[in-house]
C-alpha cells in the first residue's frame, strides 16, 4: 500500500482550489482573446510561483519537513521540465501560424487537459508501483534514455506532420486551412471543420502526453506519494502559459539547458535504477537538481545562444521560421 498524506479532503480541497482558479481566469480572462503583456506576464508568473511555495508552507506546517521538501523537488523538477516544453510551443504555434493574442486561449484548453491527463497517468502510475515495484526500475531506465536523448539533441526534430495523434485527427474531422477567429469548429456545408487553432491545440495536446512520459517517473522518483505527485505537478502546470508569455522572447538565451535537463533526468534515472544499493535522501537529490539547473541557467547566461529562437529545424533539415497567420494554410491543408 502506498503511503500518501492525500485524505479525500484533501483532494477534494486542492482540485476545488484549482478548478476554482481556471474558472475566473475563464470568466474574467478568457471572453476577449488578447495578447498577455510581459508585465502581465510576470504578475502572473509571481503568482503562481507564489501560490505554489504557499501551498509548499501548508504542506510543511501539516505534514512536516520531508513532505515539504518532496513537494518542492519536485515542484522545481516539474518547472524546470516545463521551460523546455515551452520551445516545442514556440515552434509548433510558429509553425500553424496561431496569432499571438490567440495563443493564451490554446494554452488555457491546453492546459486544461493537460491536468486531465497528468492526474490519469499518476493515477496509473501510483496503481502499477503499487503492485509492481520492479516499474520503478523501468522508469528509471526510460529517464536515463530521455536524458541521454536531450544531451544529443535529439528533441530538437520536431515534426508535427508525423504526430500519429494528429494524423488520427485528420482522419475523424476535415480541416480547414484559415483561421475563423477565436473559433476551434465551424461549419461548412452543414459539415463540421476543425479550424487551425484546433489542429494546433491537439497537438500541443499529444505533446503534452509525450511531456508526462519524462517529468511523472521523474518525480516518482521522489516520492511515491501520489498526492504529492500530482500536486507538485499541477501547481507547475498551472503556471506554465504565463512562463511561456514571459520566456517567448528570450528562449534563445537558454543555449544550455537541455544540457542541465538531460544531466538532471539522468541522475534522476540513475537513483531510481540504484535504489536498493545506494539511498539518495531527497534533501541530496534537491542539492544535485539545483545545482545542475543552476550551472545551465548561469553557463547559459554567460555564454548565450546567437541564432534566433524561432530558426527552428524542421522534417526536411531545412530552418524554419514562425509564420504569420496568412501563411498558415500552406502547412495545414
């Protein structure tokens, strides 16, 4: 049985919270689409990161010290996880031509379904460590091979055409190749289409599943508790449409942190791989964590990239630049 500090009033409490907070930003936020200014941006961001270490304090004053420094790894793992999915949103918003003052909505239903699919994925994770513990192997394995992966840029490849989850898409809805405003579905001929925005908001959504194959077994590496797994995880995600409004024009400057990324999952990996021979406390592995992320924050800072953030490789190994929305039918028909 897997211990766990998440009574059914704690979850409910917690997913209250949190579904309280999407429905204002909906409501209030959401009825006009709009560009997010840098200065809104980062009030944002500070209050997520805020809320975040605020709900952390909760976790210390109730349950203790060990469960405040689980939240809190894995809290910093999952945001540093997520800065680097922030390029593969600059790229494919690039790539389908989403105007920027539609790109908040995408990422709000994003983000929306990213909370359904990460509290599925622990809630499958925390069943299959349950009764398998030898899983814990697996993903450790599978988080030295991500690492690995992003240390030989690897990643960099994106290629949304061959995205098996957009091209099922395709196949069950036609799509159209002109945006309709803020609409995700029209109807043409008495046929229901998808718009660019929806095609491009599915495949923010697959890569959202491809993201949670790396950062849930990372924090699993944690701890095994499953409420804190995925409040870590939600309190991350919650923030991650304002951190991208904020990082968009700076992306480039962050030339060394898929180095920092790829050691990180490496050594994640590798204390779930030893843990019965060699214990790592969570207090080290907060120690190691930040000292990797923070050598490639600095290192990036000191020596930063040249090339823009939006000369992005695509399929053909030629560069590809964002477009603006007039272009956009020429890669979504």
């Amino acid at each position: 049985m897997v211990d766990t500090i998440g009574t059914p009033a704690l979850w409910l409490g917690f997913t209250t919270a949190v579904v309280a907070l999407l429905v204002v930003d909906l409501v209030l936020f959401q009825r006009q689409p709009r560009d997010m200014s840098g200065r809104e941006a980062l009030g944002w961001s500070v209050f997520w990161v805020s809320l975040a270490l605020a709900f952390n304090g909760f976790i210390y004053i109730r349950f203790g010290h060990q469960k405040a420094l689980e939240f809190f790894t894995g809290y910093l793992i999952e945001e540093s996880l997520s800065v680097d999915n922030l390029f593969v949103f600059l790229f494919l918003f690039g790539y389908f031509g989403v105007p920027k003052h539609l790109q908040r909505r995408v990422l709000f239903w994003g983000i929306l379904g990213a909370l359904v699919m990460r509290g599925l994925f622990i809630g499958l994770g925390t069943v299959l460590i349950a009764r398998f513990e030898w899983i814990l192997y697996f993903f450790g394995a599978l988080l030295i091979y991500t690492g690995v992966n992003l240390l030989r840029g690897q990643h960099e490849n994106i290629e949304p055409e061959k995205n098996l989850g957009l091209r099922l898409f395709r196949k069950l809805m036609p799509t159209l190749g002109e945006f309709h405003g803020a609409r995700f579905i029209v109807s043409v001929g008495g046929v229901r289409h998808a718009t660019p925005l929806l095609v491009a908001l599915v495949t923010v959504e697959f890569s959202d599943v491809l993201f949670a194959v790396d950062s849930i077994p990372a924090i699993f590496a944690v701890t095994t508790d499953p409420f804190i797994v995925y409040s870590s995880n939600i309190c991350a995600i919650l923030g991650l449409r304002a951190l991208y409004f904020l990082l968009a024009g700076a992306m480039d400057k962050f030339a060394y942190l898929n180095v920092g990324l790829g050691l990180t999952l490496g050594f994640i990996g590798a204390k779930m791989v030893v843990k019965d021979f060699f214990h790592i406390t969570t207090g080290e592995s907060l120690a190691v964590v930040g000292m990797l992320l923070g050598f490639a924050v600095l290192a990036s800072l000191i020596r930063p990239r040249h090339e823009p953030a939006g000369d992005l490789e695509v399929a053909d190994g030629s560069k590809l630049e964002p477009k603006p929305p007039e272009h956009e039918h020429r890669h979504d028909r």
